[in-house]
C-alpha cells in the first residue's frame, strides 16, 4: 500500500464499487433504449418479427458468420447446438471442468457424456494438449469454453478435431467480441453458443442467447429445434423445444451492440491497470495471463493467490468491495454429476481453490481500480 504514490480513498469515490454493472450502460443510452422498447410494446410484434431478425443480422455481420439464431438463453444455445449435430446418449463430448454448469449440464440432459481435460493453469481454458488421450470412438464433438473473455486455443483444438473428424462447438458465452489470431470467436468452430445474460459483456435485460454456424444445414437444424421441431407450424418433423428471443430483449441489444468494442477496451484497460499494479509481486498474486495469439474481452479479471484466497476475502469484506470465486468446484466434482474425484485435475481445482475474481465492467474509472488493488494488496500483507 505504501509502494503506490496515489492515494484513492474510499470517500472519494461517487458510488459504491460494483462486482458488475448493468445498470450504467442503460443510463448512457437511456433515451433510446427507452424509446426502443416502447416502440416494440406499440408494434404488438414481441415474437420473432423484424426486431429479432434485425438483431440476427447485425450479429451475423459484426462476428462474421453466416448464421446468426437467436434463442432463450446461452444454456439453450448450447442444448441446440448439441441437438443439430445430433448427439446420441453415450456418445461423448470433450470439454472443460473449470467453467459454469451449463456446459456440461446440457450434455448430459441429452444423455451424453461430458469427458474432461484439465485446463493451462495461466489461461484457465483446456489444454489442447490433453485432448487426443481422451478420444474414443464414442467422441463426437470438443466443447471449449473461452473462459473470462480469452479464447481458447482454437488453432490446436481445430487441427485435432480435423485429424479425429470431430465437431467443434465453441462455449462462447462469456467471449463475444474477442479474438483469436485475429479472427473473431463464434467463427472458430462448427457452431458457438453466446449468452446474452445481463452481466455477460453484451447483455440484455433478461435472459437470452445465441447459436452462430456458417453451415446451412447446421443453421437449419437449430432454427427448427428451436422452433418445436417445426418448420410448418403444427408439422412437427424432429424433436424440438421451444427457445426464442423476446422482440424487447432484441431490440435493446441491437442499441447495445454498436458500443461493444468500445466497452471491451474499457475493460481492457481495466485489467491492464490491475495488472500493472499486481505485477511487482508475483509471488503472492498471479495476474491472468493472456495468450499472444488471444484478443480477451475480460469478462472477469481473475487472479490468482497461491498463498491463500481469504485474508484477500476478508479485507474486502471489511472495506465493502465486492468480489467473486468463478468456480468454486470444478464440474468433475459436482454433486450432480459426481463424474471424478479430486486429483484427476490439478490445475482446474488448484484454480478453483486459489481464484478471485475482482470487480471488472465497462463502468469501472482508474480511481476504482486503484482503491481495488490497493486494498487487494493490503488483504495479502503489502
Ligand atoms: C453464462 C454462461 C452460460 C449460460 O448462459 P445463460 O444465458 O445464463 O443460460 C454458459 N456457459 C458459460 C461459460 C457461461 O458463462
């Protein structure tokens, strides 16, 4: 705390520091978000319609993808897109134990199996190295989520699944907008799955979410799954579900879209502030690490304290800054679905035992991000 020469108190700052801040985007854009959602009220058009195809679109054009579906949700997102490539139970889909439930959650609602590799400890996504060893002849698909805004390695992931003949679905839920050798995720794989969830970068107000393919029958497949199954109404030709975007949640996000990339380089410089601060002391905090090759989008900024996460806890609790621990239990050892035990993967449970995640959003002023560091470093005895 001495070492930083600018002082930031807590009584200076305007507001209270927030973990993630969906309201501050909104009261930027008010007027016409406001408006925007009045005229989709008085258009009496709050199913499909031209709100949601017109958000579609700009999707399509700002990912570089030739389909863009919109759904419920990103969970939803990513059940269609196992459902169009039409996963059988027992079959097996290689992924992640250190991301949210949903990934692997929607694998086994359709009977399958989720197969993990560990993850890179300094990026936190799989390790594309420990891919082949677990390729069965009952694998059909790799599941990599691009955790916390940084793509995965997708040039190694899509050379495997080239050699194996198998499909790439990419978890990009917490991703859009970022990178990977230049060339933006959601366009990486076979199909991709975004979420739309109010704290994700581009969030809605509500729930909603996303399925990208270039492939038409692809695209074809979840857009009838999507829709019951049925591209007749009341001529149902597959199993289906039903998984739309409401016509408001489209409408604001299409106001929202256009400023993307502006709030992601708020975040980035952000997490460069916080690193910046963090990187002195290596011995007690790891700062995240991103890939020369990755373009993150920072969704969270997550370090890592290999001495002990709850001094850290304690002082923030004490000084009222908010943080969080994505994940606390990495999904082998799930109660739910009780598939490993501790030890099969060292580096997702050392991450999930030593991880903390800060405030991170496009809100955050240098100011916050100072008093946040410095209180970080105080917690772990600086
Ligand atoms: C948020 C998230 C999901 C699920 O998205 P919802 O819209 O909440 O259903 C899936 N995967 C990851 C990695 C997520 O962060």
């Amino acid at each position: 705390m001495k070492k930083l020469d600018k002082m930031v108190e807590f009584e200076t700052l305007s507001k209270p520091i927030q973990m993630v801040d969906v309201i501050g985007q909104y009261r930027r854009y008010q007027n016409e978000i406001d408006s925007a959602v009045l005229e989709v009220v008085r258009s009496g058009k709050y199913i499909n319609g031209p709100y949601v195809q017109h958000f579609e679109r700009a999707m399509e054009e700002y990912l570089g993808v030739k389909h863009a579906i919109a759904c419920a949700s990103g969970t939803d997102a990513l059940q269609l897109a196992l459902m169009a490539i039409d996963i059988k139970p027992g079959e097996e889909v290689i992924t992640t134990p250190f991301t949210f439930a949903a990934t692997t959650e929607t694998i086994a609602l359709l009977g399958a199996r989720a197969v993990y590799v560990d993850i890179e400890p300094q990026t936190f996504n799989m390790d594309p190295e420990a891919i082949e060893a677990k390729i069965t002849t009952k694998t059909r698909a790799i599941l990599p989520v691009h955790l916390f805004g940084q793509p995965a390695n997708m040039s190694r992931i899509r050379e495997i699944a080239k050699k194996h003949h198998l499909i790439v679905i990419e978890d990009a839920a917490q991703a859009v907008g970022a990178q990977w050798n230049g060339e933006k995720v959601c366009g990486l794989g076979d199909l991709a799955a975004i979420s739309f969830y109010p704290s994700k970068n581009l969030g809605a107000f509500g729930d909603g979410g996303m399925v990208t393919t270039s492939d038409d029958s692809l695209a074809h497949a979840v857009r009838t799954i999507a829709n019951h199954g049925s591209e007749r109404t009341y001529y149902h030709d597959r199993l289906g579900v039903n998984s739309r975007l409401d016509a408001i949640q489209a409408a604001i996000l299409t106001i929202k879209l256009p400023h993307l990339d502006e709030w992601n380089d708020s975040r980035s410089r952000a997490a460069t502030a916080y690193s910046m601060i963090f990187e002195a002391y290596p011995e007690v905090i790891r700062t995240p690490h991103v890939d020369s090759r990755a373009n993150s989008i920072w969704h969270q900024y997550s370090i890592v304290l290999p001495k002990g996460r709850e001094p850290v806890i304690e002082h923030l609790k004490r000084v009222g800054i908010p943080y969080n621990i994505y994940y606390p239990v990495p999904l082998h050892l799930q109660k739910a679905y009780a598939s490993g035990s501790r030890g099969d993967f060292p580096n997702a449970e050392f991450a999930a035992d030593h991880i903390l995640a800060l405030p991170m959003h496009s809100e955050l002023t240098s100011d916050e991000v100072e008093y946040i560091a410095r209180n970080v470093l105080e917690g772990v005895g600086i």
